[in-house]
C-alpha cells in the first residue's frame, strides 16, 4: 500500500517561504504523477501545482504561477513544493497525492489521485 507522509508546514509571515515534503513509500515512486492539492476552508481540494513521473514536465495553477515550484526526487521517494511569496490568501492544508503515470500527467479532479497524504497545515500571517 502506497503511503504519502507530508511534513514541512506551519506559520510564516506574508512574503516568507516555506518549503514542503512529501515521502513516499509501499510503491514504486518513479510510476507516480505527483501533485500538491491545498484546501481552504469550506471548499474542495484545489490543485495547486503537479509534475510528471520522471520530472521532465510541471504544471502550475495560475494562483501560484511564478511563486510556487514542485520538484522530486526519485533517488529519495520524495516530491517538494516550493513556496515563495507567501500570501495570506496562500494559507491552507496542502495534501501530497499521486495517480499512475499516464500522458496526462495533471488534473485539476481529485479523484483522479488515488493516493493521498494527510495533509499539511500552511498559515501565512499578514
């Protein structure tokens, strides 16, 4: 069984970065699209950034375009958000999630991922 364990979060003031872990165990992460959901309150997980299996292709929102940046590394099982600039409006759980390996290797539909972290709480101060 596939297990994702995000760690990293906690509160910053508005301009600081943070960066996020995710660590990934029980499959085989270099099969994985990976991808960083947040969640606001009252509202469904959103997808904030993704990148393909072999790293080679990243996808951001438009909310985090320039200020957000998702990495991996296969050798450690892990994947990495980046996050500069922060904003109060940046403030969330922020969920690691994985899906099979395919062309499409984003998609902004949660239940396309099926594995799932527990989520990680970012609180940004202004």
């Amino acid at each position: 069984q596939v297990q994702l364990v995000e760690s990293g979060g906690g509160l910053v003031q508005a301009g600081d970065s943070l960066r996020l872990s995710c660590a990934a165990s029980g499959g085989t992460f270099g099969s994985f699209d990976m991808a960083w959901f947040r969640q606001f309150p009252g509202k469904e997980r959103e997808l904030a950034v993704a990148i393909s299996s072999n790293g080679g292709r990243r996808y951001s929102a438009a909310s985090v375009k320039g200020r957000f940046t998702i990495s991996r590394d296969n050798n450690k099982n892990t994947v990495y958000l980046q996050m500069n600039s922060l904003k109060p409006e940046d403030a969330a759980v922020y969920y690691c999630a994985a899906k099979d390996s395919s062309d499409r290797y984003w998609s902004t539909d949660s239940y396309q991922y099926a594995y799932w972290g527990q989520g990680t709480q970012v609180t940004v101060s202004s």
